[in-house]
C-alpha cells in the first residue's frame, strides 16, 4: 500500500530522480516512488513485484 505524497527532497528508490512537482508515493516499507515508477510497479505481477519491492528494501532472500 502507497501513500501519495509532496516532497521535492525525496527522489525515486527506484530511478533515483526526484518529480518536479514533489509528487513521490511512500510504502509502509519506507521505499520511495516517482509516479512513473509507482505506476510500472503497479502493473507488475503479484510475484514480480513483491522481487522488486524486497530488492529496494535491500533483502533479497
């Protein structure tokens, strides 16, 4: 679940670039998301996403 938020000092956990609006989504995780990369997540398959979220989390296993 993400929160959607306005934050120009917080960039992408996943693209490392920051909205220029400061739009940026927040997971319970603390893993932080442009809305093009919130929006690729999203799409992604249950499984996949769950891979992509724990490697931004640094746990891999």
């Amino acid at each position: 679940m993400y929160e959607k938020m306005i934050d120009k000092a917080i960039q992408c956990d996943l693209c490392g670039e920051k909205h220029p609006d400061g739009v940026i989504y927040k997971s319970a995780d603390m893993i932080y998301l442009c809305p093009d990369c919130f929006q690729k997540i999203e799409e992604m398959p249950q499984n996949i996403r769950e891979s992509t979220e724990r490697i931004l989390l640094g746990n891999v296993l």
